[in-house]
C-alpha cells in the first residue's frame, strides 16, 4: 500500500508541475491563479498522500495549514479583482 500511495503522490506532483506551464503562459491573471491554486491543492493532496505512506501525522498538521492559506489567498484574489479600479483620470472643476 505505501508503494501505491508514493506513486499516485508521484503523479500528482507531475500534474502540479504541468500546472507551472500555465503559471507561466496564463494570457490573464485569472489563469495564472487557477494555476497556483492547483499548486495549493496539489501540494495539499501530496502531504496527505505522503503523511499516510511514511506514517507521519506530523504533515498533516502542514497540510492543514497550506489549506487555510489557499483559502486566504483566493479570497483576496477574488476581493481584488472584483475592486473597482480608482479613477486616475477625474476632471478637476
């Protein structure tokens, strides 16, 4: 069982590693925040993966964490992109 659970951590691992092509090439920056957030998901999804395989409870207490920070950064992407963006541009009277 440990040495399934290290391969499917392998392939996730690669497809978070797929996922630094779209980092890099996303057209918008939308894109690019999917992307990191597979990075987080990913990320997260290995720990788990590997702190059952290795029998460390220890990664999942790091696993936990990563998740919150995901979560505290797609909220704040979400509350940036929808801001208004300020006028620069006001006619003075």
């Amino acid at each position: 069982m440990q040495v399934l659970m290290m391969l499917v951590s392998l392939i996730v691992l690669i497809n978070v590693v797929a996922g630094f092509v779209r980092v890099v090439r996303g057209p918008t920056a939308a894109d690019r925040m999917l992307a990191a957030l597979l990075f987080g998901t990913g990320g997260v999804a290995v720990l788990l993966l590997l702190s059952e395989a290795m029998a460390v409870p220890a990664l999942k207490d790091v696993a936990l964490v990563f998740v919150v920070l995901a979560t505290v950064v797609s909220v704040a992407f979400v509350r940036l992109a929808g801001a208004p963006v300020a006028e620069t541009t006001k006619e003075k009277p």
